[in-house]
C-alpha cells in the first residue's frame, strides 16, 4: 500500500459534467445551469440601489476611463443595473472567475489532482497530473498524510517531501536508478503564454504552467548583507546546489539605501544571477521563476537519490511516443482536490492555479495534452451554455488574466456568477472558494466598513496596468444575494486606480446599505 497526502476530502457530486471525447462533441445541455430570467416583483429589488451606484459612478472624475457595471439579483437572475454592460473589457484576474468555474463544472467538485512514482525495474517514472498546488509551500504547511507504517504526519515542508519519496524509493529496494523519467504530457509544453508581459517572464508570477508543477515553478531566495561585499545567500528553497548563481547584488547599509534584490534566470541555461542591494536581511524570499519545473524536479530528485547512495545515470523528459509509464508505485500519492486549488486560486489570485487549471480541464475534455487553444475553448463553451448570447462577446486568450487578450462584460460577469451561485452541486464551493472582504486574501483590508452583521462581501479582485476589476457577491443574513461586477479600463489619469477601486468599494457598500434599509417582515400575533 503507498500512503496518500491529501488535504480537505470532497464529498458532493457534479451532475453537469464533461463526457465528451472532443471540444467538438460539447452540447449547450452539457453544462447548462438555468438561471432564471423571470423579473423579480418592484418590491423585491431595492428602488434606490441602481440610482445611488450611478451617482457614484458620474462622481468619480475620470474622463478617459472606461467603466462598466452590473448589478444582478442572484435568486432571479434579474438585472437590476447595467451601466455599459455590454462593453468588452479587459478583466485582469476576474478571469480566474470563470476559470474557477469552468473547471467545477467540468472536472466535478470531487475530482483530485494525482502525482504518481512508478519503479519498473531500474527505471522510475514521476507521473504528473498538472497539480499547481504539488510543493506549494504554503499548502505544504496545511498538509497532512499517513506513511508507509501507518503514522500520520502533519504540516510538511519542501525537504519532507522530497524526502518521502526519496526514502520509499531506497525502501523498494533499488540499488540504482538507470533512468528516472518526468512524465508531464498532460500539458503541451508551451513556455510562457505569447501575450504575457515579456519583461516580467522572471517573475514568479509569469511561471508558466506544466504537466509537473512544482514549488509553485518558483525558486525562493534570501539573503543578508555582507557589508563590502556581495550580500549573502542565506537560503534557497528547493535547495539546488548545481544551479550556477552569479551574484552581482550590494551590501550598502547606508541611510538612503533599501532592499532592492532581484534575481534573474538565464531561459536556455536556468542559471541565475543577483542583482540590487541588500541592506537588512530578507525574511519574506524573493521568488523567480524556475523555468522547466519537470526537469527541474528530476535534478531535484536525481540530487538526493545521490546522495542517499543510489546513483542515477540519466533523467529525461518523457517523449512524445513514449508508452505510458506503467510500474509499481513507490512512496505517496500525492493528492491534492479541486476545492483546494479553486479556492487557493480566487482567494489569493494564483495564476499558476488559473493557468493550469484551464489547461487540465482541457485535459480532460479533449483527452489530449491540455493547452490554451484548447482551453479557450472548453471555457468559451462552458460560457455559452450557461450565459447565451452574453457569452458572444467574451474573448478567452489565458486562464489567469496575465493576457491583455480577453474581454469580458459586466453583464456577462454577473449573469456567470449568477448561474453558478445558484447551482446545487457546485454553487456553495464556488461562492465559498472567493476571498471575504475585511478578512481574506486580496481583499482583507478592503471595505471594512461594512458592517458583517448586515452583509457579507465574497469577490474576486483583478488588476493589471491601467486596469482594476472587482466581481462577486454581496449576500444579507437571511441569504438574499446580489452579483456585482465593476470593471475599469485605461486608467490612465492621476490616481485613477484608487478612485477605481474606491467606486467598487462604494458599489459593494450601496448593495449592502440597500439590503439593510429593507422594510422588516411583521411578526405574526
């Protein structure tokens, strides 16, 4: 038996799921929700929310924006409000809104991500399942799971993890290792999406998705000063002793200098070199990107199977024509589901997750390599099943919003959210996997002045130069719900992101103010 690590178990069942063989093959019906269209009664839609969030909107003094809103009660569907509702806007990371969803519908809210070691003979094969949260640190903490022994292990780091596989692999018996084989083709391997910022391609938030993620395809770094000298590398996470470091970075400590460190990789070689200046020593890492996360994990395993006395005489890539890696598995399966990653996605904006959650919907619905062509796809269609003729004019260009490809529409934004809120088997995931306003992630310091009591803010932030975006829900005590979205483009003019982000604030607010001034129901005598 391997043991299996794992984080929260799932236990709904998606009724609308993805069978077909081909994106072709997908029908309207296929993964349809049904949100009603039927006009709620003048009572029930607060009369003074729409002109209020206009008055907002003609106060904010930007001349060359382009804004968009749309107010939508969820247990309708009804439109409450449409201010260039139509427009197609660049969404940012309100992309991942309908990644996240796309994939609930399509994947199922019990499926769970799968990295496999298999050992025929001498060769070892790592099977990957496009996992964005294998080796994320942060999930790697929250982690639990029960050893070969039966004892049950919580909170792992990086090294834990390596090691696991490493001691079950010298466990099987192997002496020597005359291939260990990476198998990511789950994914086309593509490299970074083609309309990404290209002087950003560094940055960890850049990494591009593969079939074998790994580390968040980050590499951590800290340092300290070494005053006179370049600074110090106090730490690098994965370790990677054969990476070639050029460090270029300062040590000044004097009154005017600050902590500058970045850190760039060469593409061809992975080798990195250190730039800026260290003044105190960093405690939160400078991230950059690994570049080819599977081969990366191969050097890592490679590594330490060497240096447990098993040596290694080549690792690859699977190839194209390779047969299916087939063996007996060693060590834990390492299991990650989809609630997970969905929520680790909306509520702390992860492209990775995005990217490759996109990607491995594709996966499954082609029953090829997943990839952005196909992946577009697969969610424009899940789009136009849902949404109709509000999807004809979303352009779906990448899974996290990077791309300044895509388009989308407030109404268009509300009406999907909408449907999928009011969905029984995915509706309450999706909606809890969105950051609360004034306590979680990109919104944890936002709109505290509502009152929690009254009204509870669920919502996806997004921003990109001269872009910000925010979309969700605001949802009373006894459950009357509305979808928002507040979409902002070519902020260009002094201080226009602010004011952007002050008029969502201000939209969300009316919202809630509205469900509170909402007459009482009489008490029965």
């Amino acid at each position: 038996m391997h043991a299996e690590v794992s984080r929260t178990p799932l236990s709904r069942k998606l009724t609308f799921s993805l069978t077909c063989a081909v994106v072709a093959a997908m029908t309207a019906s296929t993964l349809a929700l049904g949100v009603p269209a039927t006009p709620p009664t003048a009572a029930s839609a607060p009369r003074d929310m729409a002109s209020a969030i206009r008055a907002e909107v003609n106060s904010l003094g930007l001349k060359k924006a382009v804004i968009a809103v749309s107010v939508r009660e969820c247990a309708t569907g009804y439109s409450v409000l449409s201010l260039n509702g139509n427009e197609p806007m660049t969404p940012a990371s309100n992309m991942k809104l309908l990644t996240t969803g796309a994939a609930l519908l399509g994947l199922g809210p019990d499926f769970v991500f799968r990295t496999r070691v298999l050992r025929d003979g001498d060769r070892l094969f790592i099977v990957g399942d496009g996992d964005p949260a294998l080796g994320d640190p942060e999930l790697l903490a929250e982690s639990s799971y029960v050893d070969g022994a039966g004892v049950a292990h919580h909170g792992l780091t990086i090294d834990d993890l390596l090691g696991s596989w490493t001691n079950a692999i010298k466990a099987s018996g192997m002496t020597r290792v005359s291939e260990l084989v990476v198998d990511d083709r789950i994914f086309v391997r593509e490299g970074a999406h083609p309309l990404w910022p290209k002087d950003q391609l560094d940055e960890g938030y850049c990494s591009p998705p593969s079939g074998m993620n790994f580390h968040g395809n980050g590499l951590c770094v800290t340092a300290c000063p070494n005053p006179g000298h370049a600074p110090t590398i106090t730490s690098m996470s994965p370790s990677a002793p054969w990476l070639t470091i050029v460090n270029k970075g300062t040590s000044r400590t004097g009154k005017n200098d600050r902590n500058t460190m970045w850190i760039a990789r060469q593409p061809e070689s992975g080798d990195l070199t250190i730039f800026g200046n260290v003044k105190i020593p960093y405690v939160v890492p400078i991230t950059v990107g690994i570049g080819d996360p599977a081969e990366f994990l191969a050097q890592c395993i490679a590594h330490r199977l060497i240096a447990a006395g098993i040596p290694v005489q080549n690792t690859r890539l699977a190839a194209a024509n390779d047969p299916q890696p087939k063996g007996t598995a060693v060590g834990p399966v390492l299991q990650t589901p989809l609630a997970t990653v969905v929520t680790h996605c909306n509520v702390e904006s992860q492209n990775l997750y995005a990217e490759s959650l996109m990607k491995r919907l594709a996966a499954k619905v082609t029953g090829a390599p997943g990839s952005w062509a196909t992946g577009s796809i697969v969610v424009k269609r899940a789009l136009e099943a849902n949404i109709g003729e509000s999807a004809r004019a979303f352009v779906i260009s990448d899974g996290s919003g990077l791309s300044r490809g895509n388009r989308v529409t407030a109404d268009g934004m509300t009406a999907w959210i909408t449907a999928l809120a009011n969905n029984a088997e995915i509706g309450t995931m999706f909606v809890d996997s969105l950051a609360v306003a004034g306590k979680s992630g990109t919104v944890r310091k936002r709109m505290k002045e509502i009152n929690p009591a009254v009204a509870t803010v669920q919502c996806k932030t997004g921003y990109i130069d001269k872009v910000s975006c925010l979309s969700g829900f605001v949802t009373a005590r006894d459950g009357t719900r509305y979808a928002f979205s507040v979409l902002a483009n070519n902020l260009c003019e002094a201080d226009s992101v602010g004011k952007a982000k002050k008029l969502q604030e201000h939209v969300a607010k009316v919202i809630a103010d509205s469900l509170s001034a909402r007459p009482k129901p009489a008490l029965g005598g």
